[in-house]
C-alpha cells in the first residue's frame, strides 16, 4: 500500500488508515451493477460519468461472520465511503452483491446526481446508509 497521508508522530499506516486513501479522477463505467467501475478505495472523485454509468461500493462484512456467506470485502460496520460526483450526469452508485443503499432493493443503485457528494456508512447485513449533499 502506498501511503498518501501522513499524520506527524503517528505510524505511517496508522495515519493513512484515519484518512482514508483517495482516487481522483475517476470515471463511470458499465450499465449495471456486475459491469460498474468498482471503487478501488473509500473517498473517490468522479470526473467522468455518461448517462446510466455507475461505480460499486467496496465489499463488505459483517464482524463476526467471516466464512458465513456474508459479502466479502474491506468494510466492516461504521466504516465510510465518500463519492463525490464531478461528472456531467447523474452517477447511479451500486451496492456490493446482495446488499442495499439506503433501505433500496437488493442490488438497486442509488442516483447521485451532478456536482453533489455522497456519503455511505456501512450499517450492517449488506446494507448502507446515504446522505447525498452538496
């Protein structure tokens, strides 16, 4: 891992591990969930959405249930994600397989439209929290 943040008096990792680790410039891809452009970190900047593009939050597991047949992946419960939408369309944000944003269907993309951010919190089972704001 390539450290991007460095908190003065505290491990290398430690601090990147607070701060999070960004992508920028990044662009929208696929028209469903299974062909999105997986987010590759928790803060990642789009530049480039087309109509009916979208990203997929990072995987997820609930503590405790590794093995189990919950989602795979880097969140665990409380973590966050920032998505922030510099692109020209609305960018439909896909949850991890079998998980929901927002109390939406199973596998359901939530619309971020235009010059606004998101932000997710992973709630448990699959499921985020969002607040779309400015």
């Amino acid at each position: 891992m390539t450290i991007k943040a460095w908190i003065p008096g505290q491990a290398p990792q430690e601090s990147q591990a607070q701060q999070g680790i960004p992508t920028t410039g990044a662009t929208a891809l696929g028209t469903n969930q299974a062909t999105a452009y997986a987010c590759p970190t928790d803060f990642v900047v789009f530049s480039t959405v087309a109509s009916g593009t979208g990203c997929k939050v990072l995987g997820a597991i609930d503590q405790g249930t590794v093995g189990s047949g919950a989602p795979n992946g880097p969140a665990t419960l409380t973590d966050t994600m920032t998505i922030v939408n510099h692109g020209a369309n609305a960018l439909l944000v896909y949850p991890q397989l079998g998980g929901t944003i927002q109390n939406g269907s199973v596998n359901a993309a939530l619309s971020v439209p235009a010059s606004k951010v998101c932000n997710l919190t992973y709630v448990g089972s699959g499921a985020w929290a969002a607040a779309i704001g400015n």
